[in-house]
C-alpha cells in the first residue's frame, strides 16, 4: 500500500477543513461584543466540534481497519518521530474537543443557549476548563504547523512524494 485508503484521505481533509472552521468561530466568539451574535455562533462551534471528535474516531477506525503506508523513510528515529507526531496530534484533537465540552458543560453557557439570553453569557475566564482548552488549542497548532513542515520538507526538498500518501487522488502504486 503506497496510499492510505480514500476515506482515510477524505476524513483527513475534513476534519482539517473543520479544525480551522471551529478555529475560525471560536475565534469570532472571543472578539465578539455582541450577546446576540454570541448566542447564534456557540451552537455552530458545539456543532462544529462535536463532528470534529466523531470523525475523528471514524478516521481512527478506518486507518486500522484499512491499514496505512509502510514508514516513508529508512531512518527508525524519523520514523518513529512520524508515527508519534500522528498519535499525539490525534490526541490532542480529541483532549481539544473534550475540554469544549467540558467548558460548555461547566460555564453556564448551555442555560444562556436555552434561555436565549445573552445577559447570561458567562465569563470564561473564571472556568477552569478554558484554559485546558486553549491550552491544547496552542499544542494542536504546534503539531499540526510540525506536521505541515514535515510535509512540505519531504515534498520539496527531499522530493519523494510522500504527500501523495494522504491525497484523495489514487495513484497507481
């Protein structure tokens, strides 16, 4: 197997595409003023996160089930820094949508969304589980700006096509 399997690869650029769209809304619910714009974005990154984690899971599932390329390079240590950078950047994923969760289920925000009452927004930086989430935010976007170097290193410099890997495109092996 030269590739991973095709919804492997789609899973992959979705869940990518949805990371930066939960990014980009989170974001939007940090700088906002507005209660009532609040309000309206809160369920659209719950949601957001949400399909994060189960395809997630799916990508997980597939990537075992349908197994994946052997290591791109000859050098074990590279190899297994490849391998442990795709456990942890897997990892924090899932730890970044759990402690949404958790900040959603610990914060008041969930009795603001059902009474429609922006007054009820709370402050959320008086919840511990914020920072937790933040936190791994900043160490999921170390690992994914590792991961894309990484990428774009073997695509250019080394020139071996390993980016072909996780394309959605087949390519005869």
């Amino acid at each position: 197997m030269k590739q991973y399997s095709k919804r492997t690869a789609i899973l992959h650029w979705l869940i990518f595409l949805l990371v930066v769209a939960a990014f980009y809304f989170g974001h939007q619910l940090e700088e906002s003023k507005d209660g009532a714009q609040k309000l309206s974005l809160y369920p659209l990154h719950f949601l957001i996160g949400d399909l994060i984690l189960l395809l997630t899971l799916v990508r997980l599932y597939f990537r075992k089930k349908d197994g994946e390329p052997a290591p791109a390079n000859a050098n074990p240590l590279l190899n297994k820094v490849a391998a442990a950078t795709h456990v942890l950047t897997n990892l924090t994923v899932i730890a970044v949508v759990i402690s949404g969760m958790a900040t959603a289920a610990t914060s008041g925000v969930v009795t603001a969304l059902k009474a429609n009452d922006p007054s009820l927004i709370p402050d959320f930086h008086t919840v511990a589980a914020k920072g937790f989430h933040e936190l791994f935010i900043g160490v999921l976007f170390l690992l994914v700006a590792f991961h894309v170097v990484a990428a774009l290193y073997h695509q250019f410099i080394v020139r071996d096509s390993l980016m072909r890997r996780i394309m959605i495109k087949r390519f005869p092996d």
